[in-house]
C-alpha cells in the first residue's frame, strides 16, 4: 500500500512537470501573483476527475478484458520512452526562457477559461491521467485506489507549489539552462518509469 502511494504521488509529478502550455500558464500566473489559487484550484480538480475516472474506469475495463492491461502495459512503456526522448530532444535545443507578460491584469473569468481549455482540451492530459495512470494503477492492485489519491495529491502539491512559488524561481527560470536541467531530469524520470513498468 505505501509503495502504492509513494509511486502514484511521485509518477503524477514526473508526468505533470514536463512543460507545456498548462504548466507555463500556472507558472505566469505564479510571476504575476494574477489570480493563482483559482488557476491552481481549476488544474488541481480538473487532474482529480481525471485521474479517478482513470484509475476506476482501467480497472472495469480491465475485468471486461482480460488482456486489455498487458496492451495498455506496453503502451503506456511505448509512450513513456517517446515523452522522455522529447524530453532529451527539448534539452539539446537549449531549454525555454518564459517571462511574464508586461500587460494589464486580466479578469478572474478569463483567466479561469484559459486554465480549464489548456487543461481539458490538451490530448495529452488524457493519455497521462486516464490512459497512463490508469494502466499504470493496475499495477497495485487492490490498492489502485490508493495510488489515484496520492496521484492526485501529487497534482495538487505539484500545481501549489508551481503557482504560489513562481515568484521565487523567476530569477531562476529566467535562463534557459534551467529549462534545459529540468528537460533532462524529466527525460530521465520518464525512461525509469517506462524500465519499472516493462521489467514489472
């Protein structure tokens, strides 16, 4: 069970942290101190409903059929190694500088919108909440349960940090090298993940 939960929390961060428009969203948001703990909140839930709806739909589908989760298995292997070698790819062009935008603060309404269609129209979030984490949760079973929360807690810590700690990594991620160490630390995560679930 503790292994469960140590991994979900911990596989949810690696797969939130890779950047991408939803991550660089929550991040602006942080470095302009505009509206954070709603976006924060809107990502956080959106990543729950997700994550549940994975966790307990894989493991239905799972009894349905029975070889449904050694297919998704080795998807989810497949997947991981091509998101790390992206991952690689990123760091090699040298990393993203991201600074905040000079102009005016926008409405409560709009930010909320911007952070729900980054979040519910991006493919990606499906494949890692639902797809990723769900195959990955039938790994520990009886405790799938288990796992999905830490996953969740995961998200949620991830995105709190991101959002209310923006401020004091500005000067940091202001350089692309540290774009460029992070890529790499993802890429890594990513490919260790895909070895645990290939040799499991």
């Amino acid at each position: 069970m503790l292994q469960a939960a140590v991994n979900g929390y911990l596989v949810a961060i690696s797969l939130i942290l890779a950047i991408g428009a939803q991550n660089a969203f929550v991040l602006r948001q942080g470095l302009r101190r505009e509206h954070v703990l709603a976006v924060v909140a809107v990502c956080a839930v959106s990543d729950a409903v997700l994550i549940g709806a994975g966790v307990a739909g894989f493991g239905a589908l799972s009894k349905a059929l029975p070889w449904f989760a050694e297919a998704m298995r080795w998807l989810g292997v497949a997947f991981l190694v091509v998101y790390g070698a992206l991952r690689f790819r990123a760091a090699l062009k040298g990393g993203e500088a991201l600074r905040p935008s000079e102009a005016g603060s926008a409405p409560l309404g709009k930010v909320v919108a911007t952070a729900l269609i980054l979040t519910w129209a991006n493919p990606h979030v499906y494949l890692d909440t639902v797809v990723l984490l769900g195959s990955i949760s039938a790994q520990y079973a009886p405790h799938q349960a288990v796992f999905g929360i830490a996953a969740a807690f995961g998200s949620l810590s991830f995105f709190t940090a991101l959002g209310f700690g923006a401020r004091l990594l500005a000067p940091v991620f202001a350089k692309p090298s540290a774009w460029v160490w992070l890529e790499v630390g993802v890429g890594g995560t990513m490919w260790a993940i895909a070895a645990g679930l290939a040799l499991g």
